[in-house]
C-alpha cells in the first residue's frame, strides 16, 4: 500500500470534524467581518485535502484487480462494529476543543492531529473510515486458507458480505500487512 493511500485513509477518517469545521468557518465569515483569513485557509485546506485524499482512495481501489490477487477459502469471517464508539470517543470528539477560526488553535490541532497521523500510519492502524462505510465497503477480521492449507488471519475490506461466504473462494489483494481488500467481484 501506498504512503499516500495511508495518509488519505487517515485524512478521510475525520470526515465528520471536517465538515463541523468547515461549517464553523463559514458561520465565522458570515458573522465576522474582520481577519477572515484563517477561515479560508482552513476551508481551503480541508477541501483540497478531502479532493485529493478521496482521488487516491478511488484509485488505489479501483486499481486493485484480480490479477495480482490471492485466492484464498474464507474459514471465518467477523465483522468489525465496535470500533465505531471508540472511534468517535477517541479520535473526534476531543478536537472540538480546538477552535479553528484562531490561527493559533489551529496550529494547536495540527500539532496533534499530525502526531496521531504518524503514529497511525507509521504502526497501520486504521479504525472505521466513513467515507468506505458510504461506499459501502466494511471491514472483516477474517481466517483465511490458501491451496497448500496454510491459515491466516487478516483484517480484509470488502464491498460483500463476507460472514455469508465462508466456504467459499475470495480473491484478496494486500493493501498491507494486515489489511487485505476483497477483489472477488472486479
């Protein structure tokens, strides 16, 4: 998987503190008619960032195809659901402290906002992403067995509903060590 792909995963994941800030800075421009500077550059910001890191999610997907894929027979499939609480408590919920239209705060968030991202990134760890929820995609901690019977464990996004297949063949391409990405109907 992709360095950018990583990022774009992480970006996307606050989809919703995206979409509060950028309904607090046009509140802010609305009511404030002085130093409205901050507020665009935030908005700037957060759409180009959503623009891009949306883009390259779409690609690295849609790029992903059969052909390098491994076939494996699903043994086991759980979906992930209780990361959506943690999620929420965890990762969201503590940034509306910040308040984006003051330069510093934001310069505050981004301090903290980039050192959660590192260590994401750097360690794979990626919780619910909403915007692969809407495009229908869920994620499954699957076991899973290829033609010489070796067993493994692996967190795969899938478009299906994996738990219905056990059983059954699935093609699945590596997005990294521990995420895989169902390509059985591309």
């Amino acid at each position: 998987m992709s360095r950018f792909f990583s990022i774009s995963l992480y970006f996307v994941s606050f989809m919703p503190l995206w979409i509060s800030v950028l309904f607090l800075d046009i509140l802010s421009i609305l009511e404030n008619t002085t130093n409205k500077m901050t507020e665009y550059i935030s908005m700037f910001c957060i759409l180009a960032g959503m623009c891009i890191s949306l883009a390259v999610i779409y690609c690295e997907i849609h790029r992903q195809g059969k052909e390098g894929a491994t076939i494996y027979t699903l043994k086991l499939a759980k979906e992930e659901k209780a990361i959506t609480a943690e999620y929420l408590l965890s990762y969201i919920l503590p940034l509306f402290a910040f308040d984006f239209t003051l330069w510093h705060q934001v310069v505050l968030f981004l301090v903290f906002f980039v050192t959660l991202g590192y260590l994401c990134i750097r360690h794979n760890y990626y919780s619910i992403n909403i915007a692969l929820e809407i495009a229908g995609y869920r994620i499954y901690q699957c076991v899973l067995s290829n033609d010489d019977n070796i067993v493994i464990e692996q967190l795969v996004m899938s478009k299906q509903r994996l738990n219905a297949l056990i059983g059954m063949e699935v093609h699945i391409s590596a997005l990294n060590n521990d995420y895989g990405l169902d390509v059985s109907k591309s």
